[in-house]
C-alpha cells in the first residue's frame, strides 16, 4: 500500500468540494440569515445615525456566526461514522485540515462580506425608491 505524504492542489480541491457540499446548507443558511439582518436594519434605520451602530453590531453577529459554522463544521469529526470515514479518505491531515480551516475563516469571511455588500446596494436602492433617502454603503474596511 503506497502512502503519499506529500502536499497535493487537486486533492486539496477535492476536499474543498466535500466541505462545501457537506456543510453546504450550515453556510448558505448564515449568510441568508445576516443577509436579512442587514437588509431588514438597512430599511429600518435609513436616514438615522443609528445605521453605522448596526453595521457594527452585524459584525458581531458575522463573528458568531463564523464561530457557529467552525464548531458545525468540526464537530463532525467526532461523529463516529463521519469522523472515521471522512479521515480514511486518501490525503494528508493537512489537505483535510486546511480544507475545513479555509471554509470556516477566509471564504466564509470574504463571502460574507461580498453578499454584505450586495445587500447595502440592494438596501440603498428601496431607501431610495421609498423614502427618497440616501443611505451609506456598507464599508467593511
């Protein structure tokens, strides 16, 4: 039986994908959900000052909200079923490892933040066909 210990992209795409297929759904929902929070604060708040103190209180939610996807995404792990049959596929711990780490840190973050954006733009658009207001957009930097 060869046992290859070296570092491979394809393979580590290839968990990527399992990642994203198994946990799919955990990640969508998220981000559904703080979507809506900021549309639904976006048109509650426009034209207040109070719009920047809920942009500040959404990245608290995005922070617990990763922190829900990384504890959703490991626990699997554990599971005997899952846990045993996710590590015997052929890879490195590392491939595996880093597959899940990049899923739950940057590309939930960055993903996050670009549909934060989308939802600004979309949240500025009924601000203004409804209240003939302008409001900010969302600036994560």
């Amino acid at each position: 039986m060869f046992n290859d210990t070296s570092f491979s992209f394809t393979r580590f795409l290839s968990f990527l994908k399992i990642e994203l297929f198994v946990h799919g759904k955990s990640f969508k929902s998220l981000i559904a959900i703080f979507g809506g929070l900021m549309l639904i604060s976006s048109l509650w708040f426009s034209g207040s000052e109070e719009l920047h103190d809920t942009y500040a209180t959404l990245y608290i939610f995005m922070l617990f909200a990763g922190i829900a996807l990384a504890s959703i995404s490991w626990a699997k792990l554990h599971e005997h079923n899952e846990g045993s049959s996710y590590l015997l596929l052929p890879g490195t711990l590392f491939e595996k490892y880093l597959a899940k780490w990049l899923l739950t840190s940057f590309i939930f973050i960055i993903i996050s933040l670009l549909f934060a954006i989308l939802i600004s733009l979309v949240a500025l658009g009924f601000n203004y066909l409804l209240y003939r207001n302008v409001t900010p957009l969302f600036n994560p930097f």
